[in-house]
C-alpha cells in the first residue's frame, strides 16, 4: 500500500456518487393498522406466536408432563406485556411484583399469577428439540451454539430489513447481551458495562438509530460458508452485514471504529459501491505506518497530514486531538473547525477534517440504540441463555417498531407515544388486551404455595403424600438421573416427599417425631 500527500479538496461531497434518499424511511405494507401494537405485529407477526406457542407447548410437555397447562396466543401476548412491564417499573426480586403492599403492581397480578410466568419464563423455547437425543443437542450445541435461536434472530433481521430502508448514512458496531452463565460463544471485556456477554454485530441507520440487519456472534471458532473463507476476521461482520442486495450499489455511507476498519475492507465495499469512512489501528497500515503521527509526537493541536492511495483511491488522514487520530476513508475531506478547551476551561477554534467532524455525528447509531433499549430492559434472572437471547431480541423488534410508528406518523416532540416509554406503555396495554379478563384471587398474591394455603385449607379435602418427580436418565442433558427435592414448608430443609394437595415439600416420620406433615396438616391427617 502506498500512499502519496494530496491536498484536501474543497468539498468532501465532491467526487461522490449521488444517493438516492426520496424512498428511505418506513417500508409499511397497505392495509395495516396504525396503533403500536399493529406495528409491533409486522415484527412478531402470527406465524412467529404461533411458533413460540407450539414450541413452547411441545417442549414443557416433555419436560413437565402432566403438570404443563396448554398456553395459547393470547397467553403469550400477556406474558410479553409482564415483561414490557417489568422493564417500565423495576423491583428488585420478581415475586414483590405479585405482592399485595405498597408496590401497587396490580397490572401483573391481573394478568397472570407469578407460578405461571416462572413456568412459562423456563419453557420458552422457539426450535424443536423433541426428537434429539441428549448427546445429539450437545453436538449441536458444540458446532452451531446458536441453533435453538438462529432461525427467529435471522427472520427477525430478515423482516427488519423488509420493513425499512436507511438513510444515506450507516454504522456497524457491536451490541451486548448480559449473561454470566455456562456457553460457548459467551465473550468477557473488562471495559463493558456487562462484562461477561454475548455479542451480537448490528448494522444501523445514523439519521434514526434504526437497527437494519444484525446477527449472532458464534465465538472465534464459528463456521463459516467456504465463499466467505477469505475474509480477514475483523472485517467479517462489515463484510456479512452489508451482504444483502439493499445496501450494494447504492453509494450509501458506513462508518466503523477501528477493529473494523483496514484498506481490504474498504476495497471490498467500494466494489460493493459502499463508502466506507472509520478510525483505523496503526498496526494494519502496514507500510503507511510511517506517514501517521506518532504517538509520542506532540505537534501542534488541530494539525493533521491527508494522504491519497493512488491504486484504489483511499484516504489517509492523521490529525493530531488531544493524541493522534488516525481515519481511513474513501471519501475526500477538507478543512474545517471545531470548539476544544484547554485544561483552564477557555474555548478554542482548532483546524479540523470535516470527515472528523461527520464521523462523530454519524457513529453513533448503533450507540443511540443501546442506550435507549438500557432505559427500559427487564431484569429477568435467569440461567438459561436462550430467554436472554429472546428477550434481548424482542426488546430489539419492540424499539424497531416505535422507530418505525415514529417515522411513519411524522409524530414530533410531545405527541402521544413520540417517546420509547409512552410507546412501551401503550403496546403493554393492547398486548395485555388479548383474550378473557382475570380476576386477581388470593393465590396469585403471596409467594410460595404453602404461604397461601390457609388453616382450614391444610385441614380439609384429600392431601397424598407423593414422591417428587425424577426426570430419568434418558431426558437427562447431564446423562444421569436428576432427583428433585422440594424445601419443607415446615423445617425449611430439602425433602424428597411433596403433599399432592397442598404443593408443597413436607418430611414423613412414621415414628411421630419432628413429622413436619403433621405440624402442617394437622393430627386428623397423621
């Protein structure tokens, strides 16, 4: 790579292609309604409940047996609104939403009963899984980690890109999902908020934060199509994301930070027709190292050297800020200004490159998006990724489509839902409108079963001691048998035996001592 110095042109547009922008924004088809939940519905439409309904049902059937009570449509749109809700109103422990006191979650406790979401939460499931062995998943787990998910996260993208064409500008970063349990692809970075997470790569619209196409990180070891073999590590997720059709020979304008950017990206985008403009790590300049400034140089502030590719046409610009900046580009720059202060405060006008200065304003869409869905994310504890992944992933479908109810309405500043939390309280509402109204009873307030039952309950109708249920070996992830114990209602220890009636975890002594079931029940039962 070779560079030659270049005066920076007058104008950075000159020389660009034109864009096309009179058909970029919403992309909603005729017909559909226009409350938030209607949008919502373009995203997780019919088949997709349908989906989640099927799968769910298949899975906690094999899993609970007799104990599962079927869910429908109507009882999975309720559970979506718990989840807007508890991302709306946060508390602490999940159950003190079902608590009658001073919490006033009243909303929850109408709509389901606390043992019915937990239920429902740990079934969620989208891929069948029934007909696999236990050594069977483990191997698909292994190879393609993400497969139980994969095909939802890729329709969702699918259906995203459908609905929405970005303006001009776009940038790619990555986004992150919060989880600290056992997986694969589970990534750890010290400087996130989250440390331990998932990594999804996202490509977003600048002008409105609109989250285009998107996709699952699979960790250093992921497969991928022989075609795309070639392809440097870094500039994978630039290279997939901008893959579909919509983006290519549209001269539209992508931004990246510097573990993205290198000169064999941007010359793959630029036979894509895509500009490419992002901040750029010494060390892949190879000989073009020597023409940056140094680290340890200390010219003055605002003084920068802009170098042109003679083969490809790719700036090089170096600008000295606080430290040296250093930014590949396919689109010419010039001369500008921008406000910095000194350490006393004082405010001074400094030479600037523009593509600095655009670069700064357009980066920021992947950012803006983050940020807005962190205002309301619901935290769920969990050990199992796969409802980490599928929330994260409705929350995305959810902020896409206020995006899009926002754009297609023209709503400005102070209108009814222009706002994600107002958008989010609404379509909470319609989501919990689906099918009968239930009338909150006093067991869907306390929190265990055996809190609920009162005296004369615990001292009446038909109470079988039973074994709690073992899931045999054969079901087993692990290989081996699972015994299941219940904590006793009595003594607060593990217990092999549950009260059939009552639900709850109890000790049996023949000999009368201790018996934690008759401290319970009574002597009329002993």
């Amino acid at each position: 790579m070779h560079f030659t110095q270049n005066v920076p042109p007058e104008s950075w547009l000159s020389g660009t292609h034109p864009f096309d922008s009179s058909d970029c924004g919403p992309k909603i088809p005729e017909g559909t309604g226009t409350t938030p939940l209607d949008i919502f519905r373009l995203f997780i439409s019919d088949a997709i409940v349908s989906g989640f309904v099927l799968e769910t049902n298949r899975y906690a059937l094999k899993k609970d047996g007799s104990q599962w009570v079927m869910m429908s449509d109507w009882e999975l749109m309720r559970f979506f609104s718990i989840i807007l809700f508890m991302g709306i109103q946060y508390m602490p422990e999940r159950e003190l939403y079902w608590q009658d006191s001073e919490f006033q979650a009243e909303f929850v406790r109408s709509k389901m009963t606390m043992q019915r979401f937990a239920s429902i939460l740990s079934n969620w499931h989208w891929q069948d899984s029934s007909s696999l062995s236990p050594q069977e998943v483990r191997d698909r787990n292994r190879d393609v980690c993400f497969w139980s998910v994969a095909s939802f996260v890729e329709e969702l993208a699918v259906v995203s890109r459908k609905l929405y064409k970005p303006h001009r500008h776009l940038d790619v970063d990555e986004q992150c999902i919060p989880f600290k349990g056992r997986h694969i692809a589970k990534q750890y970075n010290k400087d996130k908020p989250n440390k331990w997470h998932f990594k999804v790569y996202a490509l977003n619209c600048a002008h409105s934060g609109y989250m285009s196409n998107f996709y699952l990180y699979r960790g250093k070891n992921e497969h991928r199509p022989a075609e795309h073999a070639h392809v440097q590590t870094s500039n994978y997720p630039v290279y997939k994301l901008t893959l579909p059709a919509m983006y290519q020979q549209q001269w539209y304008i992508l931004y990246t930070d510097n573990y993205f950017t290198s000169v064999p990206s941007m010359s793959t985008m630029l036979e894509r027709e895509i500009y490419q403009v992002g901040t750029v790590r010494s060390n892949k300049l190879a000989d073009a190292k020597a023409l940056v400034i140094p680290k340890k140089a200390k010219p003055q502030r605002g003084f920068y050297k802009c170098f042109k590719n003679a083969t490809n046409g790719i700036y090089l610009v170096s600008w000295m800020d606080r430290k040296p900046v250093n930014i590949l580009s396919a689109i010419e720059t010039k001369t500008t200004t921008c406000v910095r202060r000194s350490h006393t405060g004082a405010a001074n006008t400094i030479p600037c490159p523009s593509v600095v200065a655009l670069y700064n304003k357009a980066m920021g869409g992947t950012d803006s998006f983050d940020q807005r869905l962190s205002y309301y994310w619901p935290h769920i504890r969990t050990v199992k990724w796969t409802v980490r992944v599928l929330i994260h992933f409705f929350y995305v479908a959810v902020l896409n489509a206020h995006i899009l109810f926002k754009e297609h309405k023209s709503l400005i500043r102070g209108h009814q839902n222009y706002t994600f939390l107002s958008f989010c309280k609404t379509l909470m509402r319609q989501c919990a409108s689906y099918g009968p109204q239930i009338v909150p009873t006093p067991r869907m307030l306390p929190f265990r079963p055996h809190r609920l039952t009162s005296e004369l309950e615990r001292s009446t109708g038909i109470h079988t001691p039973v074994h709690v249920r073992c899931l045999p070996a054969e079901e087993s992830h692990s290989g081996a048998a699972n015994y299941c114990r219940r904590i006793c209602a009595v003594c607060k220890k593990t217990s092999s035996f549950m009260c059939k009636q009552c639900q709850v975890g109890l000790h049996i002594r023949m000999d009368g001592i201790d018996n934690c079931w008759e401290q319970h029940h009574g002597p009329v039962f002993s």
